[in-house]
C-alpha cells in the first residue's frame, strides 16, 4: 500500500470508513488496519502503509515480553511493530554474524 493511494483515496472522498473499505479490499488487510493507515493519512495528509501481514506464536520468557512490552510502550509503538523492526534489522543483510547457537 502505499502513501501516494491512500492521499488519492482521501482527496477524492474524504470519508475515513470509505476509504478503510477500498484500501482494505485492495490490499487485502483488515478494514480496522485500513481504517488506522486512513486517519492517520487524514490527520497528517500522507502514511506509510506496511505490508500485509500474518500471524504466529512464539514462546519467549516472562521477563522478555515484559520488556518488549514496556519499550514497544515507551517507544509509541505496537508490540508487533516492535518486534517486527527489531527482527527486520536483526536479519538484514551485512549486518554481520550472528550470534553463535
């Protein structure tokens, strides 16, 4: 999805529902992720949206999740978000070697 549809989509009706609707059967996200990609894009004129993205359970530690928890917080962002930038950075390419299993 990207900021370009979501500014043409808002220009062009300027209802948040309708275009969450459009955007949701385009890209096929939910209507309730397109509706935030929409009021963010009417708030501030323009978002960049994520990809679409899926579900999976990992088992961590307590004290992990209570830390993941508490800087997604701190950091303004969603626990998913969160993790899925940390992962992202952690798997990019030429970051160096990993750590040793």
């Amino acid at each position: 999805m990207s900021c370009l549809v979501v500014e043409v989509h808002l220009r062009n009706t300027r209802r948040v529902a309708e275009v969450a609707r459009v955007l949701a059967d385009r890209f096929g996200c939910s209507v309730r992720q397109a509706r935030r990609y929409a009021e963010r894009a009417a708030e501030s004129g323009r978002v960049v949206a994520v990809e679409a993205t899926t579900v999976f359970t990992v088992k961590l530690p307590p004290a992990l999740v209570e830390r993941v928890r508490a800087e997604a917080a701190a950091s303004g962002s969603t626990i998913s978000a969160f993790v899925g930038q940390a992962l992202t950075e952690f798997l990019a390419p030429g970051r160096g070697k990993r750590p040793d299993k």
